[in-house]
C-alpha cells in the first residue's frame, strides 16, 4: 500500500489543527484545575513544567518522529523498530486508550446531558429523587445526580459516539474539516469564559492561587506522580495517537517545531483556562473541588448559575462552557477513534468502515457500562452510582498507571533496542532546531528513569496502602457490598483485556515485509 492511499493533511495548519485538537480536551478544561487544586494550586506549577519540558515536549518529538520515520501507525511503527516486542507495545498502548476513550466518551455522554439541560433545566429547582436528599443542594448537582441515576445517558453516549464516527468516516480528510471548525470555536469560547471570569468583581483572586507556589508541597511524589500523568493525558502522550497522526504529513516536515508548537498550544490553553475556572469560582467563594467530575459537573456550573445578568447570561454562558467541552472531547476522542482504526486497516486490510462501524458498536457498548444508573453509594461521596465507581477505577489504571507505562516502553524500546539516534537524525534532517546528543540522553536514561521511580513509587502505595478503591467499600449501599472486591476486578479485566488483545493482534498476521533500508531512505 502507498503512503499517500492512506491519506495526507491538505496542510501543516491541519495537521497543526488536529493535533493540538487532540491534545486539548477536558484534560485542559477542568481536570488540570481539578488536580492543580488538588495538589495547591502554584506547587502543582513547577512539577508541572518541569515535567511538560523533560518529558512532554521530548516524547511528543519522538511520538511524531515515529510517525514521521516509518510513516505507519503505531504498532507497525513500533513492529519496524522493534519487531513483534515493539509492535505488542504499540497495540497495548493503543487497547489502554481504548479504556480511557470508553469512560471519556461516557462523561462527553453526560456534557450532552448537561447541554440539554442548560437550555433552563438545570438552574431551576432540584430534582427530587427517592435516592438522594437533593432538596438542599444547588441545582446543578441535584439535576446532575437525577440525570446519573436514569437511563438517558445511553442515548447521550451513542449520540457521541455516533458523531465520532461521522468525523473520522473519511480519515484525514473529514477530520480536517471538522478540527478546523473546533478547534477556533474553543478558543473562542474559551476567550469568552476568561474575559468574563477576570471582569468578575473578585475574580483575579482566583489567579493569584494559580501563581503562588508552596515549595514543600513538591517533596511529595504523589505530586509528581499527578503531574506527570497530567502530561502524558493532556498531551495525548502514551495514547499511541500521535504517531498516525504524524504518519499522515509529507516527509520534509519540521517535526521537532511540530512537537513544541503542538505542546505549547496546548498548555497555553490548559493554563488559560485555569484562570477562567479559579476566577469564576473565587468571585463567588466557592470552593474548588478536587474531584475533576465534580468541577465539571457541579462546581463551575453553579458558578455560572450566579452571573450577573439573570437567566439569559446563565443560560448562554451555561451553553459556552458545555459546548466548549464537547468540541473539545470529540476532536480528542477522534483522534484515537482514527489511530486504532488506521492500525487495523493497515495490518488486517479491513474496509475503513466496517472497521469504524464495529470500533464504534463496541466503543458504545463499553462506554455503557460507565453509566449503569443503580445506586450504590446513596452518600453520593465520589461514587454514586455503579457506573460511576467503574469509571473512577478504571481511570485509575488506564491513566494514572497505563499512560506512563507506556511512555516507559517506548522510551526503553527506542532508546535501547532500535537506538534513538536514528530517529533524531531523521527528525533532524528536517528541522530548523537540531536535537544534539543531550536527547539521546533524555530518552535513553532521564525520561525511564524518572517513570521508572514514580511507578515504583506508586506501586508500593498500592501494597502498603491498600489496593487503590478498597475504601469505598464501607460506603456501598445494602445489598451492594459484594462491590467490596470490585477493585480487584477492574485491576483484572484491564490488565486481561488490554494484555489479551494486544497479544492477539500482535500474533495474528503480519506485516507486508519492508524493503531494507526503506525507513532510512525516506519518501517524500
Ligand atoms: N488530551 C486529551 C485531553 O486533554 C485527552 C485525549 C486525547 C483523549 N485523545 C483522547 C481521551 C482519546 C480519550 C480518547 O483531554
């Protein structure tokens, strides 16, 4: 097969587009804030940017160079390196964000919900309900907890499915049109939520929690732990993503200015958009949440309920923030929607939309069970309902754990097996910035290195402190206690499945042989 059947960007600004569309989502939205709050605002900063320049900016460099060196998607990419090890990691990477796609396209499944309901809704009384004491609480999170406890998100969630699979119908192509109506809109809507945020009178305290750091907060790996994960999952890092992405530029692309533009476009928005979220919540005294759902769900929308100007501003500016949320999950989820199907289409040959049609049957069937409404926790303490406890320990696997495993294995594969030198001379060949022998020793000891002791440390957490999860257990309702060893369970299925699949794939067929020396020879 020719590289240009498989599709090329029309332009470097649509390929610039649709990764940086990739890579902004809600991960920038709300669980950067979420976290950063979490971990104390400004000493979430420098782990922050520590990790987004030693680690972020190099990965994504070597995630585009792959694509760009081999011009495959991430498994044959890996399989060309590496052989059949390689090619394993590539498709464990990509079944891993097959987890995370299905849970992030459950909570793109209750914006839809949060949409509708921001039509007026949401903002009036409570929803009483025979489960939850509501009557007492604000709206958004009455109206937001009735909307869990009903089947209606199922119909939310095949809508969003359904709409990815419209966007990537066509690959490059379709993707393209759509990233370039998205991506601007965010921006723009965005830029509406900050103007209206700092103008609040209070609201530049919220920024100032954002720029005041605690150095002490820093000697804690559990920070770092947060920080680098936070990277990986904003930059699209880990997802095995990226490198289709790349695969589709022409040859003489300047990858490594691709790779920083991409990232700073990217935490450029996360950071903004934390002004728009600290200011509109400091106006009101409300207190951030460290829970990225419920800042979502509930937190920033009752601030919203209290700006000034009666129901059309709450209303509009209700619309602004879900619709801005929506855009900015489809042109994330998208992105892995095409990187799973162009894998597939490239070793098993199959029609791209038979390909997409069973991805997306599949995808709804799984992202189903994260809304299974019975209730579970009538405390509605972080995990209500039964979908939603098995959202909160997958994401705790797929993304605190899954994601930096990965960048772990590829960065031991390239550095150590295929040589990262290779790679850096070809992104090199193309680029104004050259990558000197330092990255080399980024990717082959710092970057593993510092993975490395995070998922140990992690990992001895788990032991010492009780697998992740078993404390919820006394919260779950009569008659619901068998959860008690759900934790165990979820570990298991994602650890089977994922591992299962990947070795399946990697096992059945093969690849068309490459000429020797083909990568090296780069065709244009
Ligand atoms: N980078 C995205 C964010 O910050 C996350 C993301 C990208 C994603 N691609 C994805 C999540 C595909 C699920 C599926 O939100």
């Amino acid at each position: 097969m020719s590289t240009n059947s498989r599709g090329q960007w029309s332009s470097r600004v649509g390929f610039i587009l649709a990764a940086s569309g990739s890579a902004i989502g809600l991960g920038n939205i709300v669980f950067f804030s979420a976290n950063a709050y979490k971990f104390g605002g400004g000493a979430f900063y420098l782990p922050y940017f520590i990790a987004l320049f030693v680690i972020g900016i190099p990965v994504m460099i070597l995630e585009f160079g792959l694509g760009h060196f081999t011009r495959r998607a991430f498994p044959e990419s890996l399989h060309r390196l590496a052989g059949k090890k390689g090619e394993f990691v590539g498709w464990w990477a990509l079944m891993n964000s097959s987890f995370i796609t299905l849970y992030y396209i459950t909570i793109l499944g209750w914006v839809v919900g949060m949409l509708v309901g921001a039509l007026g809704g949401l903002w009036k009384d409570a929803f009483p309900t025979p489960n939850f004491a509501v009557d007492s609480l604000p709206n958004p999170y009455g109206y937001f907890f009735h909307m869990l406890s009903t089947w209606r998100p199922l119909l939310f969630v095949a809508l969003v499915w359904f709409l990815n699979g419209v966007i990537v119908r066509k690959g490059v192509a379709t993707i393209e049109a759509a990233v370039k109506v998205f991506v601007p809109l965010m921006w723009l809507f965005m830029i509406v939520l900050i103007v209206r945020g700092v103008t609040l009178p209070g609201g530049v305290h919220g920024v100032w929690l954002l720029f005041t750091p605690d150095f002490d907060v820093m000697k804690n790996p559990a920070v770092w732990q947060g920080a680098f994960s936070q990277i990986f999952f904003t930059l699209t890092l880990g997802f095995g993503v990226m490198t289709a992405y790349a695969s589709y530029l022409p040859k003489n692309s300047d990858q490594t200015n691709n790779a920083i533009l991409t990232s700073l476009m990217n935490c450029g928005f996360e950071y903004i958009a934390g002004l728009a979220v600290f200011s509109i919540l400091f106006a009101f005294a409300m207190v951030p949440q460290a829970s990225t759902l419920a800042m979502m769900f509930f937190i920033v929308p009752k601030g919203i309920a209290q700006l000034p100007g009666g129901s059309p501003a709450v209303i509009g500016f209700g619309i602004v923030f879900f619709v801005l949320l929506l855009l900015a999950g489809l042109s994330s989820s998208v992105s892995l929607v095409e990187g799973l199907t162009c894998s597939l289409i490239d070793k098993f040959r199959v029609p791209r939309m038979r390909a997409i049609t069973i991805f997306c049957v599949l995808g709804f069937l799984g992202s189903s069970l994260f809304t299974l409404p019975y209730v579970v926790n009538p405390g509605i303490q972080n995990d209500g309902t039964l979908g939603l406890t098995l959202l909160d320990l997958t994401d705790h696997w797929a993304f605190s754990y899954g994601l930096l495993i990965v960048g772990l294995l590829e960065t031991l594969l390239i550095g150590w097996v295929y040589g990262v030198r290779r790679i850096r001379d070809d992104v090199n060949a193309y680029s104004r910035l050259r990558l000197g022998a330092w990255y080399d020793v980024l990717v082959r000891f710092v970057i593993p290195g510092l993975i490395l002791f995070i998922l140990i440390y992690a990992v001895v957490g788990e032991f010492t402190g009780g697998l992740y999860g078993t404390s919820f257990a006394p919260n779950f309702a009569e008659g619901w206690r068998w959860m008690a060893g759900s934790p165990w369970v979820v570990l298991f299925l994602w650890l089977a499945v994922s591992v299962g699949l990947a070795a399946l794939f990697t096992h059945l067929g093969g690849y068309p042989p490459h000429r020797p020396g083909e990568l090296e020879g780069g065709e244009s």
